[in-house]
C-alpha cells in the first residue's frame, strides 16, 4: 500500500503546484515583481497542472482500492 500512497502525495504536490500558479495568475497570492502575476497564461497552465495532479491522486486511490481488494480475496482463498 506504500506505493499507492506515494502516488498520492505525489498528485497532491503536483495539485498545489497548480493551485498556486492558478491564484498567481488571477492576482491573488505572489509578488507584484513576478512574471505570473496578474497573467492569464498562468491561470490557464495552472488549470491544467491541477488536473494532472487530480489524475494521479486518483489513479493512487484506484490502486490503493485494487490492493485492499487483492488482500481480501487472498485471506478468504486461506479460509
């Protein structure tokens, strides 16, 4: 399960990354010296950033569920 978890942090980096390209787009987070602020190519690359990030995280939810359901499947062949 430690894989799948791994995954999921990754998602989760990946979706904050997004998440603050995104408010540096639309001017809310970020020094008014940066090249993001207050540009719309941010929010729209951020956008997309964010939905890879959702992508692996649930791909990480996908594989934790399939590895609970193997381990199940394999105790009740034992019984």
């Amino acid at each position: 399960m430690e894989k799948s978890y791994s995954v999921i942090g990754i998602g989760s980096v990946i979706f904050i990354f997004g998440l603050i390209f995104d408010l540096q787009g639309q001017s809310a987070i970020g020094p008014e010296s940066s090249f993001m602020y207050a540009n719309p190519n941010w929010i729209t690359y951020g956008i997309g950033i964010m939905v890879v990030g959702i992508t692996v995280i649930g791909t990480g939810i996908v594989l934790n569920i399939l590895k609970i359901r193997k381990i199940r499947n394999q105790r009740q062949e034992d019984l």
